[in-house]
C-alpha cells in the first residue's frame, strides 16, 4: 500500500505541475491551451480522488491517518479551484492554485520520506 500511495501522489503532483505550466503559456498568450488547462484539472481532480481513496485504504491498513485528511483538504481546495476558474477570478485561482502546488509537493515529499 506504501508504494501505491506514493505513486498516486506523485501522479496527482506531475497533473498539477501540468497545470502551472499549461496556464503559465497560457498567461504569456497562446489561447488554446485554456482548453487543455481544462482538460488537465480534471484529469488531476480524477487522480487525487484516485488518491484519496488509496489514501483511505492506506489508513486502514497500515494505520496512517495523516495522508486522508491531507487529500480530503486537497479535495476542498481542488474543489474551490474549479469552482473560481470556471467563474474567471483569478484573483483567487492563481494564489489557490500555488498553495496547492506547495501542499502537494509537501505530501508527496512526506509520504516518500515519512513513511517508510
């Protein structure tokens, strides 16, 4: 179990790091790729319910239960992220959307080094 939820949060991490790159060309001015920003959220929303639920087996199994609440908060987050971005605030979605690029960088540095 330790080595599936690491890897899907290394897969919810590269989905995210996709989509900071995707929207920074789209900021520098290429238009068509606000489409596949939006595609890539919601393949990356898809991983991390994926994750979330490794991460609820994972807690079953090996009695680690910091890993749920940390993908249940990136649940809300992701959640709130689609939510602004589909509205066109950005003026939320771009500081969300770097927390969640950190937060998900920590777990994923956490779970590779945490627990072993």
């Amino acid at each position: 179990m330790r080595w599936t939820i690491r890897l899907t949060s290394a897969l919810h991490l590269a989905g995210v790091l996709g989509q900071a790159l995707l929207a920074g060309l789209f900021v520098t001015g290429d238009a068509d790729l606000l489409s596949w920003h939006e595609s890539n959220a919601g393949i990356t929303y898809s991983l991390l319910l994926v994750q979330f639920a490794v991460a609820f087996l994972f807690w079953r199994r090996a009695r680690v239960g910091w890993p749920v609440w940390a993908t249940g908060a990136l649940i809300v987050a992701e959640s709130l992220q689609i939510w602004v971005g589909m509205s066109r605030d950005l003026a939320v979605h771009f500081p969300l959307g770097m927390s969640i690029f950190g937060a998900s960088a920590v777990m994923t540095l956490l779970l590779w080094r945490v627990t072993r």
